[in-house]
C-alpha cells in the first residue's frame, strides 16, 4: 500500500469504531485466488455456517493490476491475491502489498453484516444503534495510525456496504463518533 500522510481527511486508529462479530458469528477463513487481468474475478468469503452467510465480496474487473513491485503488469499478466478477515471485527488484508491498481478500475468490497453482527461496540458513542448502523463507512489504513473513508463506500443494499479496494492494505468497516 501506498502509504500517505494524515491530513484533514484522514482519522486515528482510536476515533474508529469497528463493527465487531456477535459471540456466535463463526470465522471466515482467508483466501488466496488468482486475479487476472484479462477477466473479470469476483471471490466471497463466507461464514462457515449452515447456509454460508456472505461476509466479503471482492470484484476486480479486467484491467484492474496496474503493477506488482514496481514492475507493469501487462493485459495477460495475473496475480496471487490473498484475503484475509481480521478475527473478531468486519475488516480484511488484501495482499500482497506491492500490487497497484488501476485508477478508475480498482475492485470493489461489498461487506455484508445483517447476521451476525455486534453494533453494542457502538453504546453510548451514538445516539441509537441504527444510526451506528447507518454511519458504517469502508475505511482503508492509509498510513501510521491514519484512516481514510475508501472512495465510494456507502449502502450497498440492506445491511451491506460497499466501496471502492484503491490499494492492498487493511480495510474495516467503521463508524466515527459525531
């Protein structure tokens, strides 16, 4: 990941409030799949549950590896991605760290939360937990102890949000106090 330094959009690790897993909600495991840049990837990380509740989509479309190290990736050139979910919380990894996106073609994340998710971390910080619920944002670690709403993050259905993967790097889905 690119990392850049804190400025007026950026916020500390402290100032985000995670939305966690409930104590029943089972761990998705990680995933490792290969990204190609002629085709479109679309890859979901479930929960390992009865009826395999979704908990991330990543969708990368053709053309999206700009670069991996500093060296060009070309039409053909593909790309061992691997995801994975931060225990406990709605964040993910997306490795390895030297891949570049495209700009304009970056993945997208569509995290979904309606099952198994925990908003009491949000008690006493807003005024309800729906409007917890509803501040929820894709924030992506751009720097030391700074992060950064991912572009385009908001509703991506019900109980879902999804934005824009411009870098590999650290995700969460969060929330900032008012």
């Amino acid at each position: 990941m690119d990392l850049l330094p804190p400025d007026d959009t950026t916020v500390p690790t402290a100032d985000l409030v995670v939305l966690a897993f409930d104590a029943a909600a089972p761990a998705p495991a990680s995933a490792s799949f290969y990204v190609g840049n002629a085709t479109t990837t679309t890859r979901t990380l479930r929960h390992p549950d009865a009826t395999g509740t979704l908990y991330l989509e990543l969708r990368f479309v053709p053309g999206a590896l700009a670069s991996l190290n500093g060296t060009p990736l070309g039409a053909d050139d593909s790309v061992l991605v691997t995801v994975t979910p931060l225990a406990g919380e709605y964040g993910f990894t997306l490795s390895p760290a030297g891949l570049v996106f495209t700009e304009g073609l970056a993945p997208t994340a569509l995290f979904a939360f309606g099952r198994y998710a925990d908003p009491s971390v949000a008690d006493g910080l807003f005024a309800t937990r729906d409007a917890y619920v509803a501040a929820l944002d894709v924030w992506a670690e751009v720097g030391f102890d700074a992060w950064s709403v991912a572009p385009g993050s908001g509703p991506g259905g019900v109980d879902e949000v999804r934005a824009s993967v411009e870098a590999a790097g650290r995700y969460w889905l969060a929330a900032v106090p008012q």
